[in-house]
C-alpha cells in the first residue's frame, strides 16, 4: 500500500503547536511532503524561533507518521522564517527591525526589566536577532543587567550605535549618564529622548526588539504606545491582587491604542526554597491566570520567585546566559517561544516588499 501526501497531512492536522495553539497545517508550518516508497521527508518552517524545541518537535511528528503503515523511513526538518508584522495606525516601522514588543506593567516592582532582559536574552538563545531598548529614563536598569559600561559611538555623527552584551544589541540613556544621575525631567523631554533612542540608534537587522517600558499607564506611557510602532505587547504582573488591577490599566491602555497583546507572564509566581526545593505562593496564586482568562488573552507562564534571578541580574549575567540549561532559562525560553508564537499568527507587513513610487513631472 503505498503513503500519500494527504495521510501525513492528516497526521500533522493532529498535532497542535503549544506556542501558536493551532495544528501545523492550518497554522501555514508545513511546506514540504516528499515521498519515496516508504521513505518520508517532512519539511516545517515555523513562524518563531525554536532552537531548543525544534528537535523535539521533529522526533515527536516522526514517530507520530511512522507509525502509517508502509512507512520505513520518517525524516522531518524544521525550521524558521521571522517576518514582520503589523503595528499601530498611522505609525511608521522602523528601519532595520523587523518587530517591536513592548513589555509593560501597571505598576513598578513587579520584575519587569529582569524578565525584558531575560526574555530578549531567550529569544536570541532560540536563533533569532534580538535588541532591547530600556525605554525606563527615570530608572534605567538594563545597563546594570547586561553588564554594560560603556558609552555608544556615532560613525556618522548623526545615530548612534548599539551596544553589545550577550549578543543583545542595546541601547539605554544609562549608557549616556552616570549611573547615579537623576533624571529631573518633565514629560515631554521624556518622550522626545526616548524617540531619540530608538530613532537615532542604528538598529542591524532585528527579528524583535524589546521595549522595556517604563512603569504605570500615564501620559508618558500612553504617549510613547501612540508613537512608537509596536507589533505586540506583554503585560508583567505579580499574582496579588494590587498588582492585578494595575496590570488591568496596562491593558486597558494598549487596548486603547490598538496595539495587540500578547500574553500576561505572572512573575514572582511562587517561592521556591534554596535549602529544600519546597513551593510556596507567597504573593497569592493564579493571579495572572485568572486576568488572562478574564479579558480572553494568553497566559504565557509563570516565573518563580528564586533568589538567583535576582543574583544573575545584579551580577550583569541574567539568568538565561548564566545557566542556560536551567530550570528557569527553560521557563523563560517557553515563555518567549510562545510569545514569539503568538506574534507569528498576527497580520504580516509586507510594506517593505512594495517599492516606493515616485512621481516627477517632466
């Protein structure tokens, strides 16, 4: 009996990717069905980066397809292809970045920058070009985080160019100022320095680039989620209950300007113990679960409240570079992947396929 390209296909529809929710055919993974007698190649190209996950994935959907009758042989590659997405009304995409996701939180405190950093970090550990811009002028921490001292140059003396840690390229006003230098600004100033940043920092060919937000939903927030093209955001929140009714106002306010969101991360989710492994919720439990559930948005995972992230942040090495083979790197790698997953079921852009016309009267 010989296998045809309609049964493996059959197989793949059974299988539903955990980072975008949809079966492989109708999420567009599948490009390639090659059949020669019994031998079966299987070509996926996924939507988001997979380093980690890809060959589990490839062993997973050849044993799945192995086991049609007739089959021999099951070969099954997968790769990726990160392209860009829409943004904001009226706001143009800038140049050199495929993607922005901003990852915001209604309130400070809650862990935002240690898990923009590690998220940025992951997504670069998955194969993809990632940036970060510490969008925070009042308290800008990535420098610290990523163990950057050092001050950008300008080869053109117009822009600048970013920094480099971990293979992250980065930008921040803290590499501009001393770092125990307060930042006595009103809001405007505020804005027009962080459009600078992002603007006048030359960007090479990024998949993402995370904006490490400043905290709470003011006008500085509201301003900088009207003017700066986001493809999707990410709301950080702790499982108590203040800190859910602000992360409410962070999504009140990206729905607002219809910036897409990508998932709630519940950080600081448990405790885990040093000496015994025990788990414990300190600051309350589902919290970020149950807000997902509320405004039918995605939970994207919870992070543990574990003394080394915070001892990998303070050192300059965050977590997924300090043990990349970890529990938490791990968390923080699905977390990304299924972000990343989500952005890739999104609206493409494809304005930058389309030439520019231009019109001359002769």
């Amino acid at each position: 009996m010989s296998i045809t390209q309609e049964q493996v296909q059959e197989v793949l529809k059974k299988v539903i990717d955990p980072n975008t929710d949809r079966d492989l055919v109708a999420g567009k993974a599948l490009k390639n069905i090659a059949i020669d007698n019994g031998n079966i190649e299987v070509d996926l190209t996924l939507g988001y980066p997979a380093k980690s996950w890809a060959r589990e994935l490839a062993s997973q959907l050849e044993q799945k397809v192995s086991n049609l009758e007739g089959v021999e042989k099951v070969d099954v590659k997968v790769d990726w292809d990160i392209v860009s997405h829409t943004v904001q009304k009226g706001v143009k995409p800038l140049e050199g970045v495929k993607n922005m996701i901003a990852v915001a939180s209604g309130k400070g405190g809650v862990g935002k920058s240690t898990v923009s950093a590690n998220l940025a970090l992951a997504l670069s550990a998955e194969g993809a070009q990632v940036g970060i811009l510490d969008a925070d002028i009042y308290g800008p921490s990535q420098p610290r985080m990523l163990g950057v001292r050092n001050r950008p140059e300008s080869k053109d003396g117009k822009s600048m160019e970013p920094l480099t840690s971990y293979h992250l390229q980065a930008m921040s006003i803290g590499f501009l100022i001393e770092e125990e230098t307060p930042m006595i600004w009103r809001g405007p100033m505020v804005t027009q320095a962080l459009e600078q940043l992002l603007k006048d920092t030359r960007w090479n060919d990024l998949d993402y680039l995370i904006i490490d937000l400043p905290p709470g939903t003011g006008d500085t927030q509201l301003t900088l989620a009207q003017r700066v093209p986001v493809s999707g955001a990410i709301i950080v929140t702790t499982p108590q209950d203040i800190a859910l009714l602000d992360a409410r106002r962070a999504y009140k306010m990206f729905e607002k300007v219809e910036i897409p969101i990508l998932g709630v991360v519940e950080n600081m989710s448990m405790h885990i113990c040093s000496k015994c492994g025990h788990e414990e919720h300190i600051f309350g439990e589902g919290g970020g679960r149950r807000i997902a559930e509320e405004y039918g948005l995605d939970y994207l995972g919870g992070i543990p409240l574990d003394m080394r992230i915070r001892v990998d942040t303070d050192s300059g090495r965050p977590t997924v570079v300090a043990d990349p083979d970890g529990t938490i790197a791990r968390v923080y790698k699905d977390i990304a992947r299924r972000a990343a997953g989500k952005l890739s079921s999104q609206k493409k852009d494809y304005s930058a396929k389309f030439p520019s016309i231009v019109i001359q009267n002769s």
